[in-house]
C-alpha cells in the first residue's frame, strides 16, 4: 500500500493515497532496487546510497571509489565511469560502468567489492539473468551470454 516513485533528482515514499511519506534529493539516473526494508541505488557523483524504505533515513553512503581503492588498493577513479546498471543479486549488488565495468559488492556484514572486472563490451540494454547467465545485447547490437 506504499509506491515508491524515483527521478533523475528525487526518490519519494507515498502511500496508497498519494501523500508523500518522505522524500530525497538523490540525483540519479538509474531506478534503484528494493529489497526487503532497503532501497539501493548509485548517485550521479558514483555513491552507493542504502536507504531505510520505511524511513527515508539513508543508511549507508560512501563513494564507489573509496570502496574500491579500500579494498582493491588500485586508483580506478580515471578507469571507471559513471554507474550505468544496478543489479541485486542474493546478497550482492552488481553495478556496471558506462565503460563496461563488472563491480561485484559484498552486502553481507561489511559492505565490500568482492571483485572488479573490465569487459570488452558496451552494453545497450537492460540484461537479463537466466540459469546463472546474463544476456544483453552491445552497442554494435551483438547479442552477449556471460556466466
């Protein structure tokens, strides 16, 4: 009995009514995911934002680089571009660059990057999860399988 609207500038909580809840400038262009009592989305300045869904009480925020340079010890700042795709998956968020980075974060206990990954593809389209595979299709319209 709640909907949960988001734009390129806010993320609003409103009941069934249509009175807001709560509201928060979190300027985005992606749709963020919901799971259980969280919702998780990346901020146009790369921050990983977890926000209370009851609340609107943010409940986690800290730069995907520092995350990276924390647990990696590399500088990929120049390396990885904007947050282009959020993906929850079990315990795990994957987000994917604009230049085709695959970056795996940990959500269990310690919120940390279980693995960094660059690919040689720009995806195009929203990717579906099938079998343990994902299926996009690239930039030059090529259909991709990847486990």
């Amino acid at each position: 009995n709640k909907v949960i609207i988001s734009n390129k500038d806010n993320i609003s909580l409103i009941n069934i009514n249509g009175a807001k809840i709560w509201d928060l400038e979190i300027k985005s262009n992606l749709s963020p995911v919901v799971s259980g009592n969280t919702i998780f989305t990346v901020n146009k300045n790369n921050y990983l934002i977890l926000i209370n869904k009851d609340t609107g009480q943010i409940k986690f925020s800290k730069s995907i680089y520092s995350l990276i340079t924390k647990d990696f010890k590399k500088n990929l700042k120049r390396k990885i571009k904007k947050i282009n795709h959020i993906y929850l998956i079990g315990n795990k968020l994957l987000l994917i660059s604009e230049n085709s980075y695959f970056i795996e974060i940990n959500l269990q206990n310690i919120i940390n990057v279980n693995s960094i990954k660059k690919n040689p593809f720009e995806i195009s389209s929203d990717i579906i999860f099938y079998e343990k595979e994902m299926v996009f299709i690239n930039k030059s319209n090529r259909i991709y399988k990847v486990n």
